[in-house]
C-alpha cells in the first residue's frame, strides 16, 4: 500500500512563504499607519487654521481643544497632558445664551456634524513648548494664539476670562505638536501671536 504525506522539501516551502505572507502583512500595517499619521496631521494643521479663521471672522473665542487618551473628545477645558488620542473645534456661540464652549460643525463632513476628531491604530499626538499646560490652544478675534490662566470659561455669557496670548519673552518660542505611536514622529510648530504653522521649527 502507498503512502502520501509531505516531503521535507514542501513542508520547508510553506514555511517560507508563510514567513513572507507574514513579513508583507506588517510591512503593509506599518505603511497604512504611517499613512494615517500624515493624514491626522495635515487635518489638525486645517482644524488649526479653521479656528483661527473662525475666531477672526465671528468675533468670538474659539479653541483646538485635545482630548486625552481613552476619552472621548469634548469643548472641556483643562490641564495639559503629554499625549492625546482626539481633539474637537470648539467656539463662544453669539447667538445663544450658551456660557461655556460649544462645538463647531465640521464644514468637511458630508453630512453635519460636530468637529470631533479621534485617533486610529493607536496613534496619539503631543503638545510641547511655552510652558504649555493646557489642554487646548485657543484663538482670540485677532487670531493670536493663547488660553485662559486658571482655564476659566471664556464665554462673555460667563462673564469671560482673560485671555493670554503666547509669547512675552518667549516670542520666537513655537509651540511643537507631534505625532505617532512611535518614533520617528511628524512634527510641526505653531508660533505665538501670529499662529503661523511652521513644519521647521524655524521662520
């Protein structure tokens, strides 16, 4: 009687193409991350861009508010931390009675909804520079870059807080914001009084 089986030779063969199967999996992983990495970055710098407009335009606070990681992305101001996994656009409404930061409508989505942004694959962000401590960085009607010592409620409903912008002496001091879930990480800057978005570090 006959006997069928695997010679050493195939068994060696599915071997190796299972290794390089596995190798073209992660290589594949780390590019879709890599990808999205770039992709959250060029999105904050346009959220960054939106509230500065948006606070020049209305006449109004409007602040880039990061979320922490594990939770869920809102207008609460606070202490900073040293990563994020979210932010949201958030903003003083002239047109209600509202005292505290209400989120924006994204003016990309394609159906309405708030501007709410959270990570993927693991990817977190953080926020360096001017003594940051904060967990946002807001925009005052003149486009200045700053937030409100003690992170008082902004809103003139409120009674509004005071607002600091960056710089003083440290004026040519940008503030750095980094992504990824591990080295080598994006980076870009964004300088105070002008909120200029810099990929250098340097004007």
């Amino acid at each position: 009687m006959k006997r069928s089986g695997f010679t050493l030779v195939e068994i060696i063969m599915v071997i190796i193409l299972l290794g390089v199967l596995g190798i073209i999996g992660t290589i594949g992983l780390n590019s879709a991350v890599s990808s999205d990495r770039g992709m959250y970055e060029r999105q904050l710098q346009s959220a960054i861009r939106y509230a500065q407009n948006y606070a020049m335009s209305h006449f109004v606070y409007t602040a880039v508010v990061f979320s922490p990681s594990g939770s869920s992305p809102s207008c609460t101001l606070g202490n900073g931390g040293t990563a994020y996994s979210g932010y949201a656009v958030c903003a003083c409404n002239g047109d209600s009675n509202s005292s505290s930061l209400q989120p924006l409508v994204n003016p990309l989505a394609q159906t309405a909804d708030n501007f709410y942004v959270t990570m993927n694959y693991g990817i977190s962000y953080s926020v360096q520079g001017q003594g940051f401590t904060a967990n946002y960085i807001a925009f005052n009607s003149q486009g200045e870059p700053g937030t409100f010592p003690g992170n008082g409620n902004p809103c003139p409903s409120s009674g509004g807080a005071t607002f600091k912008s960056y710089g003083g002496n440290n004026a040519d001091t940008p503030i750095s914001l980094s992504f990824g879930a591990s080295p080598p990480q994006l980076t870009f800057y964004i300088y105070p009084v002008t909120g200029l978005v810099s990929y250098s570090g340097s004007l």
